[in-house]
C-alpha cells in the first residue's frame, strides 16, 4: 500500500508541474559544447598519416593518399576519405590521434535517411558538414532559445 501511494503521489505531482515541449523539427536543438556529434573533415589539412583509420575500433574509416604530384613539396595528397556511418559509433578517437586536426566533431547529429546506401559519407560531404550547420544555427534559431510551452 505504502508503494502504491508512493508512486501516484509522484505521479500527481509531476502532473502539475508546466510542460515544456521542443519545437524540434522547426527550431534546431543547440547542442552543448562538448556533444560528439558527427565529423568534420578538412582536406586540406590532412598529411595521409592513417592514424585514423588505424584507431578506429569498427574500421568504418578509409583514407588512402598519393604522393604529391609537386615534386618540391614533400609528402602525400589525400585521394579519398570515407566514412561508413552505419557502423561508426562516433567514439571521438579519430579527432583525439589526428595531429593536424584535420577531423573535428561537429554539433550535428541528424543522420537518419531511408537508405543504408546514404550512410556512406565522402570527403565532400564531410568537408561541407559543418559550414552548413553552423550557419542554420546562426540565422534560424531564435534569440530567446529552442523552448516552446505547449498547451
């Protein structure tokens, strides 16, 4: 008996308290700072060094590199960078061992496609990730934050 009153006592007074809803799909949420969300990739200042790959535990990431069609500038030029989202678990490894910051992890965590095909993410699109983000935060949310009371 005790239990049963226990429980609807929090029941009622969890039905008093105001309801707060967020205006998701129309209002991007801001995530905090520290979210892992997914990668941002820079080409250009990436040295082909695998160090990602190699620490990635699902081997979702695949970069392969060229040497340097200039022949006075050292080193290789990346060819490809993949990103096999299915499978990543967005753990933070490949940003932590990248020496160049190449990789970056990004408030965006919006992946869902109908498609598995569409979870194979390229250089480009993972260049582009994080322009196209930051600038829907900047002109879309509103000044007074992501909440809307609901009724």
């Amino acid at each position: 008996m005790k239990g049963i009153m226990k429980g609807l006592g929090f029941t009622f007074k969890n039905m008093t308290r105001k309801k707060i809803t967020y205006a998701y799909p129309d209002v991007p949420l801001i995530m905090p700072d520290r979210f892992r969300g997914i990668q941002h990739f820079d080409p250009e200042k990436c040295i082909v060094c695998n160090a990602c790959a190699r620490v990635c535990p699902t081997d979702c990431i695949t970069l392969t590199g060229k040497a340097n069609p200039d022949p006075e500038k050292k080193g290789k030029v990346i060819d490809t960078y993949d990103i096999n989202f299915e499978i990543c678990i967005l753990c933070d490894l490949c940003t932590e061992v990248c020496p160049t910051e190449a990789i970056v992890m990004t408030n965006n965590f919006e992946l869902a496609t109908y498609s598995r095909d569409e979870l194979f993410k390229n250089l480009n699109w993972l260049n582009d990730n994080n322009q196209h983000i930051r600038q829907e935060n900047n002109s879309a949310m509103p000044k007074g934050g992501a909440k809307k009371d609901a009724e």
